[in-house]
C-alpha cells in the first residue's frame, strides 16, 4: 500500500477490512496493521460482527464503517467524512440476506446530509452482481464512484458512468493466489464434494493485491478516470 500510494500520488486510501483477521471479519489489531500501512478509512460486510473485540471501534473514533443499510440500533454508523470525501458503506440483498433496501437508505442518506462533500464513494458490498449494476446506474451523476467489493473476484467493467461516475462491480482478492476466494483449496474442494462442513483455512504462498485507482475532479465531483491496479508479491 505505501508503493502504490506513492507511485500514484494517492490523496485517500479506502481499504475493505472485511476479511482481515485471518480469512474473516476484522480486529482492533488487524485495523491498526491497516492504518499503519496507509489506510484512511476503512469498509466492511456482512462478516465485520466475527470477532466481538471489534464492537467498541466501531463506536469510536475510529475511521471504520459498517453497512449503512443494517437495522437501526446496531454498533457503528454507515459513513462519515474524511480528507473532505464522504465515504459510505452499502451492503446487498440479494443472495445475501434480509437488510435494509440498499437504494432507499441511500436516497435517505444523501437527502439528509445538509452539508455533503461533493466527492463521494461508495463502497457496495453484495453479492449479485446485477444488484451491483443496477446501483451503479441508480447512483450515476449523484455521487463520485459505486465500488463492488465482497465476491473477492475482480471484474473487466471499470468504467465511467454516463452521468460521471466511475464504477465497477467488484475490486476483487487481497490474498493468496493459489486459493479459492482466499481459502485452501482442499477443504473447499471437500465441502463441494461431500457437502460436509470442513473447516476453511487461508490458503498460502504468493498474494495478489487488487486495487481501483480512481480521479475525481474536486470542483465538480465527477470521476475524471477510473483503472485497475494488480500487483503480485514474491
């Protein structure tokens, strides 16, 4: 993260915590390694209540944010400002589970925000990639970028909406290459074969880092450019 930051120039790095600890959710320790690596602010999921020790962050000052869409009264908040770009958390519906719409609380969330930075992103967090699409298009022209994590597989689609947003449906892996979705291939390939539940690991050996550069015009809010960014570790 410090190479990639450096080499483009970054002004805020917004990294998906979501599977940090170990293959799943996130730790006040694994949050820290994050931060100090050069992370701003940091995403979640569906997987960010794994590990309990996480719950006070969440309520703190602590640059992490949860789905927006999650019932109301659950730890942490949905967004928040940081560098003067108002970074919000979505999570899907569909093959996911029984939230908030994602649309609506969107709607709501920009009606409310008075005083709402000009850059904007989001962070989606879903499954079917149509869902991803389709916020995509919902959203054009109103914020600065829709990004799709959760599948952990990168997608060819970044591009530049027709009202000025950049968009893709996923950013893809952080993790081990020879894996499947960051986990072991042999208990993954045991679940297939025998649907049993065999417990996963990380998988090991080489990593891949996936990553979404976007420029975003200042003035005006909309995405100048939008490119994929894949490096390999040895």
């Amino acid at each position: 993260m410090p190479q990639i930051r450096q080499e483009y120039g970054v002004d805020l790095t917004i990294v998906n915590a979501e599977n940090s600890a170990h293959g799943i959710g996130v730790t006040p320790e694994t949050a820290e390694e994050l931060f100090r690596a050069g992370a701003d602010v940091l995403t979640s999921g569906n997987h960010v209540w794994a590990h309990k020790t996480i719950l006070p962050c969440l309520d703190s000052e602590m640059p992490l944010v949860r789905p927006l869409n999650y019932p109301p009264g659950v730890p942490g908040k949905g967004y928040l400002v940081k560098k003067g770009v108002l970074v919000v958390n979505l999570i899907g519906r569909t093959f996911m589970d029984n939230y908030d719409c994602p649309f609506r609380a969107m709607d709501a969330l920009l009606a409310q925000l008075t005083d709402k930075p000009l850059v904007i992103i989001v962070d989606f967090h879903a499954e079917a990639t149509s869902e991803k699409m389709a916020l995509g298009r919902y959203l054009d022209g109103r914020v600065s970028a829709v990004l799709g994590t959760h599948t952990h597989v990168g997608t060819i689609d970044a591009r530049i909406l027709s009202g000025g947003t950049a968009y893709v449906t996923d950013i893809g892996l952080t993790g081990p290459i020879e894996s499947i979705i960051g986990d072991d291939p042999e208990n993954v390939l045991k679940r297939f074969l025998t649907q049993l539940p065999y417990r996963l690991s990380v998988g090991a050996g080489k990593s891949v880092v996936n990553a979404i550069l976007v420029r975003i015009d200042d003035q005006t809010g909309k995405a100048v450019s939008i490119q994929r960014i894949q490096r390999e570790t040895e």
